[in-house]
C-alpha cells in the first residue's frame, strides 16, 4: 500500500510539471507533497506495529 502512494505522489509531481496552468500546478505539488506523508505515516505504523509483537 505504502508503495502504491508513493507512486502516486511520482505521478503527481509530473502532472504538476506538465500543468499548463500555475494554479493546478499548485495543487497536484500539494496532492504529492501529502501522499508522501500519508506513506511515511503508514510506514512508521508497520514499523512500530513489528515492535509491539
């Protein structure tokens, strides 16, 4: 899963940099910016999910 966010963050920074338009480029950067959070979260929770067993 954490993988599959990453990949979507990939994807938005090049849709951000083909936007022709700076307002959607604003947006997609941010989009990407927040899917790279969502998978370190994600894979900060596995890591301690380990630990507790």
């Amino acid at each position: 899963m954490t993988k599959a966010i990453r990949q979507l963050a990939v994807t938005g920074e090049r849709a951000a940099a083909n936007a022709a338009d700076e307002f959607v480029a604003d947006q997609m950067k941010s989009l990407a910016q927040a899917f790279r959070a969502q998978a370190e979260v994600m894979k900060k929770n596995k890591k301690n999910k380990k630990k507790k067993k």
